[in-house]
C-alpha cells in the first residue's frame, strides 16, 4: 500500500488557538454585569443592593491580599481581574499579576496581588476566584489531555460542549492549556453531522458523496468537515470533497483502518468518548486530532485562595 506522506492542506486552518486580544470584551462584559448582580444585586429592585457583611463589620481603610495557588495547576483567569474591578465600582483596586494565563504554578505560587480598599477587594473576591477556579480547571485538564497526544503527533481539539455564555472564555482556557480551537460556534465552518443527514434523507453512500458535492459545490471557500459513524462512509465523503472527516465513535482500530483509507487526503478527527483513561489509546490510533468535550465538562474547579498581607 502506498501511503502519502504530505498533510492535509486545510492542516493550519485546525491548528489555531484565541488569544486575549480575539475575546470580544463587550461580551464578557455584559457577562460580568450579570455576575455583578449575582453578588450585589440589582438597583431598581425592591431588594437590598450591596455587600452586607463588609458594611456590617465596618472594614474601612486600604489593604493588599494576594491570590495564591493551593495547588499545581495551569493558571487562567487573570485578565479577568482588572475587568471584574471595574464592573463591579472597585475603583481603588490595583492588580499586579506575578503569573500570565498558561504558565504553570506550584502551590504557593501568588498569581496576583490587589491593591486598594479593603472593602472592595472583599467585594469583588468571589468572583474573582470563581473565575480563575473554573478557568485554570479547564486548562489544567486540556495541557494533561495534550501532553498525552503530543508525543504521537496528534494534537487536541476543543468542541462546543461549553457552559451557556462561558464559550468564548472556556476556549481561551482551553487553548491556555495548549488545545486547539474547534469551530466557535455554528457560523465558521461548515459540519454535517448524522442528524443533518438523517433530516436530508442521505441513507446510502451514494446520496452521502452527491449530498457532500452539492454543499461544496455551493460554498467553495468554507472549511467543510463530515461526520462518520462508519468505515463505508469516508471514500464518499472524500470524494464529495471534505476537507475534514470526524471518525464518531470509532474505535482505536476503526481509526487505523480509516488512515489507511484516508491516505491524509482529509484532516482525520476522532471524537466520542474519549477520555483520560482511553486517550493514549486513541492517540496510538495517529488520527490528525482527537476532539474531547471533557477538558470542559470533566474539569474540576482548582483550589485558588485569597490571602491578606
């Protein structure tokens, strides 16, 4: 068997990672404004607005806290805070970051270090740490995801299996942790899936391969992937004109097979059920990428502290 040894063209159009500067800040803004409420309430309501217990206890005067790593972890969220401070009216509130989002810490690492009055670093701590918790979690269980796959050559994908509004920032995590980025969402590339076949009545390889020509025919420019549950759909699919192939639910075996089908004239993606107990398996498997919801929905939240000098 002759196997081709050139990757795929549409390769980097994979390999792409969002960086701070892509997130759109108006977005996470309105997010923070919802987070504001959360804590202190809303004005206009017939609810008291504010932070209680700070003004009960009468904490006045100027501090400085730190914000601490309890364990070992890829860290993510600190961008957040000088945002977090100014929705929230914590106008005193300096940040002075030790560490950047993706670097590595050890427990007892500070991460960052508030400056301003006291009262509104303890009014805008919790959702500080509930972002950076969340945020590094995901991260943390991305770089163990691609540090498996990196020595096989396979790099890891993210999917949109997000929190509702945290997309954006779940994927920055997840890229952090050195994922790459799947489609953000529904408007940047083309992915038929079973159910838009099982809706087009496309039940035989033969309709799959038109079905596939007619879209590529129509939208010439767009990154078009198609999503297999069986070996007998890829020679279709590739002659249709994918640019990408999702292996669903194949297994370590099937994805062998479809390589050798493939002959790398289509990015190869295996997805469903994967997870860090099978992962190395897949990866020995050599598909292009694996794609794993599980940095998101599996990631647990990671122990950050706030610590006053």
């Amino acid at each position: 068997m002759t196997f081709v040894s050139a990757l795929p063209s549409c390769m980097d159009r994979f390999r792409n990672r969002i960086t701070w500067d892509e997130i759109d800040r108006d977005f996470i803004q309105s997010h923070l404004h919802l987070c504001h409420g959360e804590d202190l309430g809303r004005k206009g309501t017939d609810k008291r607005c504010g932070d209680l217990t700070t003004e009960s206890c009468r904490i006045s005067g100027h501090g400085e806290a730190r914000i601490v790593a309890r364990e070992k972890m890829i860290v993510c969220g600190t961008r957040l805070i000088p945002m977090i401070a100014s929705e929230f009216g914590a106008t005193s509130v300096r940040a002075c970051k030790e560490k950047e989002d993706g670097q590595k810490l050890e427990p007892g690492d500070c991460v960052a270090i508030l400056e301003g009055l006291q009262a509104e670093i303890l009014m805008m701590e919790r959702t500080v740490l509930n972002f950076m918790q969340r945020l590094s979690g995901v991260a943390t269980c991305a770089h163990r995801f691609k540090r498996t796959l990196e020595p096989h050559g396979v790099g890891l994908l993210d999917t949109r299996k997000t929190t509702p509004g945290m997309r954006m920032l779940e994927k920055y995590a997840s890229a952090c942790g050195g994922s790459y980025n799947h489609r953000m969402g529904l408007y940047d590339r083309i992915l038929i899936k079973d159910n838009h076949l099982a809706a087009s009545s496309v039940d035989s390889p033969s309709k799959l391969e038109r079905f596939v020509k007619d879209i590529r025919r129509n939208q010439p420019q767009v990154l078009l992937q198609v999503e297999v549950d069986e070996v007998d759909q890829i020679r279709p699919a590739l002659e249709g004109g994918a640019d990408a192939i999702l292996l669903d639910n194949f297994s370590p075996e099937a994805i062998v097979k479809a390589t050798e089908i493939n002959l790398n004239q289509a990015v190869l993606e295996a997805s469903g059920g994967i997870n860090e107990q099978n992962l190395s398996l897949y990866a020995q498997a050599k598909p292009h990428f694996v794609s794993s919801g599980a940095p998101v929905h599996a990631s647990r939240w990671l122990d950050l502290g706030l610590d006053w000098r």
